[in-house]
C-alpha cells in the first residue's frame, strides 16, 4: 500500500474492499479498532469480551459491506455494529455480580472502593444502551448529537435517555445509601 492508498477517506476505502481490495479493509480495521473495542467496553465491562464483540463486528461489517451506503460515517456504522455485537455477547452470557474485582482494602482506600463498587453496581442495573450513552458523554465528553448519531438514533431521543438515566442512577445511589 502507498502513501496515497492511506489517505483514502474511509468510504473509499469501503468500496474498495468491497471491490476485493484486502488492503483497504485492513486498514478500515486499523482505523477503528480502538474506537470498536471502546464502544464494546462501555457495555461488556470486560476487555476480552469487547474484544471479541470489535472482531465480531469487523466479521459483520465486512459481510455487510454491499449494503453499506457511501454517504454514511464508516465509523458510525461500525459502532452500531459493534454495540449490537457487545449486546448480543451478553445476552448470551449468564449475569454475573457487578462488583467481582471489587475487594475491601484499609484506610483511606476503603471509601474509594466502596463508593467505586456502589457505582458500578448502580451502573449494572441500567440497560446497556443507556449506560453506552451516558458514558460517552459523561466521561467522553462526547457531544448528545454525536452519540446519538453514532447509536442510530435521534438526539432528542439521545437526550431524554441520558436524562431518564441519570435521573435513575441517582435514585439508586440514594435507595442504596
């Protein structure tokens, strides 16, 4: 691959590895692997499982490729296929407690883990979808419209989820308090 062949905007790169060019899918994977893991991570809670979901949905994509539109963001696209793919992988999978990992330590280490723990057990009883979105714009940063165009869904609706969400955290916090 040359320097040029790099440059490719990712819908280039698209229809050139739906073209046959095994090249340019490599490089739509080196592209947005990280960004697949990160998106499967906020849901799945474990690096092995998003792992797996970034490579189920690279499977997925590069299967879909014909029905992939041009004018869509690849990344967005992908992200919704790799959320649906974390999704899946823990409908599959029998729960298990949110605060595994999670030990007592002494001193002044004690309140953090608690209140670590609290969060994350606070954090497990939300749907997965909602926790996605209030991840990525409460500790991402990322923009509502953002999110939700990445998610496939409006921002309106982006916005009364993250409310609705938080509104829900917080009264878990406090029964659990």
């Amino acid at each position: 691959m040359n320097p040029s062949e790099a440059a490719c905007s990712d819908s280039e790169l698209a229809r050139r590895a739906r073209g046959g060019e095994s090249w340019a899918f490599e490089q739509l994977v080196r592209r947005h692997a990280s960004m697949a893991i990160g998106a499967a991570m906020r849901i799945t809670r474990d690096s092995g499982l998003a792992e797996d979901a970034a490579q189920e949905a690279f499977w997925k994509a590069y299967r879909a490729l014909p029905s992939y539109r041009e004018e869509q963001n690849f990344g967005g696209w992908l992200r919704r296929i790799a959320v649906r793919c974390a999704l899946d992988i823990l409908r599959r999978r029998r729960p298990e407690s949110p605060l595994t990992g999670f030990e007592r330590a002494a001193g002044g280490e004690e309140r953090t883990i608690e209140t670590r723990s609290r969060l994350a057990h606070a954090l497990a009883r939300i749907g997965a979808l909602d926790r996605e979105i209030l991840l990525a714009v409460k500790a991402e940063g990322k923009p509502v419209a953002e999110v939700a165009a990445e998610l496939g869904i409006t921002a309106v609706s982006a916005r009364v989820r993250l409310h609705r969400t938080r509104m829900k955290l917080k009264k878990i916090l406090l029964e659990e308090s």
